[in-house]
C-alpha cells in the first residue's frame, strides 16, 4: 500500500500513514504558503523532524486533484447506481465519469438495489461503454469478491446520489467499518449538508476516501473539459472518432459522423450519447476568458 500518504488535515495539521504504518501528525513547510500549494488528502509527501515538529518537505508530483472536495492521486471511483429509489441519474453519472476519465481515473460501476427492480439496464448501458459493472446484492457475494479485488492496492473513493446504498454497500465490503461508518454519522453529520474534510481509511489491501460533495462535482474550473476535450472523456467514443467525416466534427448534428452511426447502430448507448450532447451544448457556451 502506498506509503507517507496524507490521510486527512485537520485545523493545519496533517494526518499521515508511514512507511512503517505508523500515524504521525505534520505540519507543512511555509514555503507552500509562498507557492500557493497545499497538502491534500491522498498527497505523498516527504517529511523530517524540526524542533520537535514533523514538517511536510516535499509534495510528490500528483497524478490528478480535485479541489471540491480537496482530494489527490485518486485512482479508482466507484460510482455506486440504485435500481430504483432513487432512480438513476445518467446525465450525472456520465459527468461524473468524464471527469474521472478526463483526470485519469479508472472508474467502476456498483448496482444496489438489484432485488427491488431490474437491473439490465444499468448494466448494458455501462458494459456496453466498457466499464466494469458490479451488481452487488445479497445473493452476489462473488461481484463483492470481484470489487474488491479490483480495489487492491489502490487508493478508492465510492459516489451516488443520497440513497443508493453508499453506506451499506461500503459495510457489506469492509464489515469492520460498520463502527467508524457510525461514529462518523454520529460526530460529523453523515446525509447532512455539512462541510467537512476528506479522510482516507486504510482498509488493508486498500484506501477508502470519504469525500463529501464528490457526487455534486460540476465541469467547472478545476474540473473543467472543454468541447474538444470531452468527446475523448467519453471512452466509447475512442473507436470512432477517426472516422467521421469532418476532421472538425463536434458529434452533434453533421452529416456523415461516425459517432453518431454508431450510436444508430447500437453500438453505443442512447442514454450516454445524450448526455455527450448535453454536456458539449453546455461547454460551449464557456468563453475563454471565464475560465482565466
């Protein structure tokens, strides 16, 4: 597992795994005020001890960051989808996806409720755009297996919209969370809209990140795809962007898009390839100076 990795911060202090796995606490270097950077939660950080203080030295190069909610070297979202109660979502959770593909980040799909209401659609859906989808009801206890194994030696944040299951989910793969799960509803409001900070639980054979608002992150500045970005945010896309007509082509409404053939076709999913339209319709109105 990775190694002087920030857990949380806290007040200016910062919460950090050892290699020896022991926690130590941190403050950072000044020069990080200077440079206008600050530990996240996920960093690898460098550290030595000054006048009797653990200091953070050095912040490793990252290989993604969110800044709401503060998080860093993310390297699997599982995006967690309810048959029904709540219903999906398909426009977020396709924005959610692009985000993740757009910073690298693998991403894979939990269905709960599997016993409430068919789950073939979800499942084609995001099989067909070529992620790996886990249905994870009572009688699936090898999709558990299967999840988990998929989550070793990485670094794991879980999002869905209130309701679908998050929570149970989390406790069905790691039983011995059930307590901190409680304690944390308990002392930092858990399903409220309350502001808190990111914490990582090293679970043993992985990291789970607790990050409040991951499920409302938008496309803005530091999430930001352009139009021309976003067409390879959308995986399934890849095969066919070489083959429309116009070098130019924005996917939409050209004739001789192959895109959109593909989408005639079945190739790709109707319910994605409204949420691309959706999204380009809305990142082209961005102008250049509003991202400055």
């Amino acid at each position: 597992m990775k190694t002087n990795i920030v857990l949380k911060s806290i007040g200016g202090f910062y919460y950090i795994k050892t290699e020896d796995g022991t926690i130590i606490e941190c403050k950072a270097k000044g020069k990080f005020r200077k440079l206008a950077l600050s530990p996240l939660a996920g960093d690898i950080v460098e550290t030595e001890y000054e006048q009797g203080t653990n200091v953070i030295t050095k912040i490793h190069d990252r290989k993604n960051q969110f800044i709401r909610p503060p998080f860093a070297n993310l390297d699997l979202l599982i995006l967690v989808i309810s048959t029904t109660e709540p219903n999906p979502n398909y426009f977020v959770i396709d924005k959610m996806c692009a985000i993740a593909h757009h910073k690298d980040v693998e991403v894979a799909i939990a269905i709960t409720k599997a016993d409430l209401a068919h789950c073939g659609e979800i499942k084609d859906i995001y099989t067909k755009a070529g992620y790996q989808v886990f249905i994870t009801g009572e009688e699936q206890t090898d999709q558990l297996d299967a999840l988990k194994a998929l989550m070793k030696d990485k670094v794991c944040a879980f999002a869905g919209n209130s309701g679908v299951g998050k929570s149970t989910l989390l406790n069905r793969l790691f039983p011995d969370l059930q307590l901190e799960t409680n304690a944390i509803s308990q002392k930092l409001g858990r399903g409220k809209h309350t502001t808190r900070q990111v914490e990582i639980f090293d679970m043993g054979d992985c990291m789970v990140a607790d990050t409040p608002g991951f499920s409302s992150i938008e496309l803005d500045r530091d999430n930001f795809i352009s139009k021309y970005d976003l067409p390879y945010a959308f995986v399934e896309f890849a095969e066919h962007l070489d083959g429309c007509k116009f070098a130019d082509c924005s996917h939409t409404t050209e004739i001789g898009c192959s895109v959109k053939n593909a989408v005639e076709a079945g190739e790709i999913s109707q319910s994605r390839y409204d949420s691309y339209v959706a999204l380009y319709e809305k990142q082209k109105q961005v102008k250049d100076w509003e991202l400055k």
